[in-house]
C-alpha cells in the first residue's frame, strides 16, 4: 500500500511542476462543453424566403411563419435567382398559373425541410382565409336564391370556390428531393477526418524524435529552422497525399457521398486541408513537451474547430460565434468542399476560401519555424 501511494505521489508532483498541463487539462473540456451549450442553445432555424410577384394576402401569410420574407417584383425575379444561388435566401417562392412554385437551394434537406413547411402552412392559412371571404360573400346571396326557386323546383348547387393557389411545386436548384442531411454534413465529415488524422500523426511523430534526440541532433547541425520544418512538411505531406486520396476514395466509393463537381478540385481542397493539418500539426509539436501535451492541445485548437466546422447550424447562433467560426481553416475547406462537391462550383467559385486556407498554412509553417528558432536558441 506504501509503495502504491508513494507512486500516485510521484504522479501528483509531475502534474504540480508541468502547470500547463493542468490548465490545458481543465479548460479544454470546459471550452468544449460551453461551445456545446450555446450552439445547442440556439433558437430554431427560421427560412429565409424571396416573394416574387406574390399578393399581398400571401407575403403577409408568409411572414406570420417566418420574420425573413424579401419582396421581388416580376423585374426583379433575376435578381431573386442571385440570392439564392449565394444563398442569401434559402428558397425563391413564384406564381405560375394557380402553382406556387418553391425553387429551393437543395444542398442542406434541413433548410428545405423548414422552407416547405413554413410555405405550406401560409398556403393554408391563406386557403382558410379565402374560403372564409368567399362563404361570407356568397352565403346570403345564395340563400335567397335557393328560397326564390325552391317553389319552383328547382334545386340551386353551392358554387364551387376558385383558391389563388390549388397546388405547391418544390423544385430545386442543387440535389433533389433524395438528398439527406448525412449528405449535406459529408464534406464536413471528410474535412473533419482528413484535418484530424493528419495532424495526430504530424504532431506525435515529431515528439516522438524529440524524446529519442533526433529533434536535438537535427537542430544541432547548420540547417536553417525553416529548411527542417520544410523538411518534416515534405516528408508528412508525402504521406497525407496518400492518406487525402485513400480517405476521398472511400468517401465517394465505399460510403457513397455525392460529388456533382471535378475531382480534381475535390482532391486539390482535400490537399490542402492536409497540409494545413500537418503545419498545424509541426506548430503544436514544437508548444508541446509530451505526447500528452499534443493531445490536449489538440483539444484546444482542433476540438473548437470541428464544433464550428459546419456539423451545427450557426445561422441562429451568436455573432461572435459566427466570427470565430469564419477564423477557422475547417471551416473554409468544409464550406469550399461543399460547394465543390453539392454544387459544382467551379476554382472561381471557392476560389477565396482556398486562397484562405493556403493563408493558415503559410501562417501555421511561419509558426512552426519560429517555434524551432526558439528551441534552438534555448539549446
């Protein structure tokens, strides 16, 4: 029993000299959860709809479900396509004989969902309301008619009441009706597992050389700091290449995720979240004294980021956990994945996400180089 409370002493001291780790130990899981809280916290989701030529009895339907409603006259139905392809609006609502026709963005079924419903219960109301007018207008009239012929024999059918909309048609501007939410979150996930993955290797294979003194040799010998992380990046990134491709094949093949877009460009953003990964990765091995340390800094720079990556609907979160999601490099690669993959944009299209996320790396390699300046000069 001695000798087993002597070695939880010895544990307990480690902890008490290392008081980094005992911060990250703490707050880590803390942030977490707190993130958690307010993204689950949020209200729920209401459609941003975009009213073309629309009576005014409908738009007032419309907005007594949701308080985002955007007025188009006939003129302005061009500009109304824009903001949805920017999505700016989540559906663009249009009058076709007596059809409404509801033209959806598509990718996110969630947003769809919201959209339809909300549009079918002012279609209701407004149905209710018409009917209600109707039956009031015509209900003394046709009464008297009915009396005034009844003596004659002749029997009077109730008129049959005309709506301003008998039908709604859905139609949909990426995807269609088969898509799910799994299929809006898969470039998240493959994000998500690419950026994850990489940087668990990078950062504990770095460690590992700095506690068996290949780190100390190397930083002992005339190299430059930024040739040697150059060195580890070119080393690593051979391997993520392998790993990006291994990873997109089982994506698109084995689990089926749908790809609209040019592989080629799906496999450049895949890329390109590796290496941010790995620089990442090289920055944090060089803050980090153990494998330990690499995994609650882990915590801390990497968790935060899956929360806000784009699993959670950050539409009706707070503003400053918008910010802080658009600070994120999974946040850029999620979306310019996204719209590679559900939409089919073209480098243009995704183009300033990806000229962002080559920003992080550039910034993550600076980092890292510095990080091994700094070893050196305390060496």
């Amino acid at each position: 029993m001695r000798n087993t409370l002597a070695l939880a002493r010895r544990i307990l001291q480690q902890f008490s000299h290392d008081p980094r780790t005992v911060v990250l130990f703490l707050v880590a899981p803390v942030v977490a959860l707190w993130l958690f809280s307010v993204m689950l916290g949020s209200p729920d989701y209401e459609p941003r709809l975009a009213a073309v030529d629309l009576s005014d009895e409908v738009v007032t339907a419309l907005e007594s479900e949701t308080p985002y409603v955007t007025v188009y006259t006939t003129g302005e139905a061009g500009a109304a396509q824009g903001a949805l392809e920017k999505r700016e609006v989540d559906a663009v609502l249009t009058i076709r004989d007596e059809t409404l026709v509801v033209q959806v963005e598509g990718t996110d079924s969630s947003k769809t969902a919201a959209s339809a419903e909300a549009v079918q219960a002012a279609v209701r109301q407004v149905a209710s309301d018409e009917r209600d007018q109707l039956s009031e207008d015509f209900a003394d009239t046709f009464a008297e008619m009915k009396t005034q012929l009844a003596p004659l024999g002749i029997s009077v059918e109730e008129p049959q009441i005309n709506l301003s909309i008998s039908e709604i048609e859905i139609a949909y501007l990426h995807g269609d009706a088969g898509w799910t939410l799994f299929d809006f979150i898969g470039p998240v996930f493959l994000t998500i597992f690419i950026f994850v993955f990489v940087f668990i290797t990078s950062g504990m294979s770095l460690v590992t050389e700095r506690t068996g003194g290949t780190m100390e040799r190397l930083l002992a010998t005339p190299i430059a700091s930024w040739q040697l992380v150059a060195g580890y990046a070119l080393g690593f990134g051979a391997v993520s290449l392998v790993q990006a491709g291994v990873v997109l094949w089982a994506c698109l093949v084995l689990i089926g995720f749908p790809n609209v877009g040019a592989l080629p460009l799906v496999f450049l953003l895949t890329f390109s979240t590796a290496l941010a990964s790995l620089t990442l990765g090289l920055l944090v091995s060089g803050l980090a004294k153990t494998g330990f340390q690499v995994i609650q800094l882990m915590l801390l720079f990497v968790v935060p980021q899956i929360l806000l990556s784009g699993l959670f609907d950050l539409s009706q979160a707070p503003v400053w956990m918008k910010v802080l999601s658009a600070c994120f490099p999974v946040t850029h690669a999620a979306e310019a994945l996204r719209d590679i993959m559900l939409r089919g944009s073209d480098l243009a299209a995704f183009g300033p996400d990806l000229a962002i996320l080559w920003g992080f790396i550039a910034l993550f390699f600076l980092g890292a180089t510095a990080s091994f300046n700094l070893r050196r000069s305390k060496g």
